[in-house]
C-alpha cells in the first residue's frame, strides 16, 4: 500500500511539474522571449529549470501537440513559426467555431447570471490591459475570457479547441505586436459588448462583434507584417 501510495504521489508531482514547465514555456514564446525558429533541446530546459529531463520531455511533447514547438529529429525541439496565410486560416476558424456555438443558441441559453459575471470580470480586466496597450496583462486575461466563455456552452471538446486556437493565434500575432513601441488604441476591447450581446440573448449582434473583431484583427496583422505578408 505504502509503495502504491509513493508511486501514485510522483505520478501527481512529476505530472504538476510537466504542467509548469509548459506553462513556463508557453509563456516565454507568447512573451517573445522564445523566437520562432529558435531551437532548444532537453538537456538545455531542464538545467535551465533544475530538473530532471522527464518532465521537461513531457511537457516539450505536450506544447508540440498545441502547435506551439515543432520535433527536430536528433536536434531536439524549435519553436513554430507561424505565417500570415496561417493566420488568415485561424481568424477563418475562429469565424466557423462561432457560428457553430451561436447555431444552437436558438435551444438554450449558455450558462447563468453568475457565470456570466465571472466572464465579465475577465473581460473587463482584458478590455483594461488592452486601451493600456499592455499585451503582457492582456494575453493571459484574454485566453482565461475565451477560455470560460467558450465553456459556458457545454461542449468540452469545442471549448478545448476553441482555446488551442486562440493561443496559437496570439503566438503568431505576437512578434508582429511585439514590433511596436505603442499599442494603445490598436487592440481589440469589445469584451464587455460582447458580453452583453450574449447575456440579453442578443445572438445576431454577438455573431457581428465577433465577425467584425476578426475581420479587424486579420487586418491589422496584414498592416503590421507589411512586404512579409504571405
């Protein structure tokens, strides 16, 4: 019993380390600390963090699987580098994941007072950091405001790769944005409208902010990027 209890208490420690070390990781891409192309191996994470290499794999295999880091076989992992065209394709799936969450709406309401409150206070946060043009406070707020939006509908599996796509559309905007010494103004802060569209069951204004922040967004990475649009 004692030695299961010891296997099962590693398990949860080196699973709770795999777990911070990609958000470790997934933090310093979305913060521009990690470039794309850059390459790293295992060995090199795992001192960095005072680890052992395990984890460090793990976690490496786990953000891959978000499309974050791409294998490089005998060499280790690189960060993904995202284009303009792949961009186009995420605003495009962001559009179609909409439509199919606003195409139900019509047989229930998503969540309640309360879990709309919650989102709110994400939102607000969100709207705050992003007039600020702070894009560090803003990335987080604005991943957890999809993230627990998306989850108000129900669907584990939609809301999940709702998220994966958020995250990998801010890695790719992130080094355009990054590129610039003022931000304020530029980004999106329409999260509070959005929220009310949604709470008063006003669905057809809720699918044009969202169709208008896209179209918006696309737009301005295009601008950003310049001759390297492609």
């Amino acid at each position: 019993m004692c030695a299961t209890r010891e296997n099962s208490a590693h398990a949860v420690t080196r699973s709770t380390l795999r777990q911070q070390i990609a958000g470790a990781l997934r933090d310093e891409v979305l913060a521009g600390r990690l470039h794309p192309g850059q390459e790293f191996t295992v060995k090199e994470i795992a001192e960095q963090y005072g680890v052992s290499a395990t984890p460090v794999r793990e976690a490496l295999v786990d953000l891959s699987a978000q499309g974050l880091l791409d294998s490089v076989q005998h060499r280790g992992f690189r960060v993904h580098e995202f284009s303009v065209a792949d961009y186009r394709a995420m605003v495009e799936a962001r559009g179609l994941i909409a439509d199919a969450m606003f195409s139900g709406l019509g047989h229930r309401t998503p969540g309640d007072a309360g879990s709309y409150l919650a989102v709110r206070r994400r939102g607000e946060e969100a709207a705050r950091a992003a007039s600020a043009g702070d894009l560090n406070v803003l990335i987080g707020y604005d991943l957890r405001f999809w993230q627990e939006l998306c989850a108000l509908f129900g669907n584990p599996y939609l809301s999940d790769f709702a998220y994966r796509l958020r995250l990998q559309s801010w890695v790719c905007s992130v080094p355009y944005l990054r590129r610039q010494s003022d931000l304020r103004g530029r980004l999106w802060t329409g999260h509070g409208a959005l929220i009310d569209a949604l709470a008063h069951q006003r669905y057809p204004e809720a699918q044009a902010i969202i169709a208008a922040y896209n179209a918006d967004s696309l737009a301005f990475i295009e601008e950003l990027a310049g001759p390297d649009v492609r």
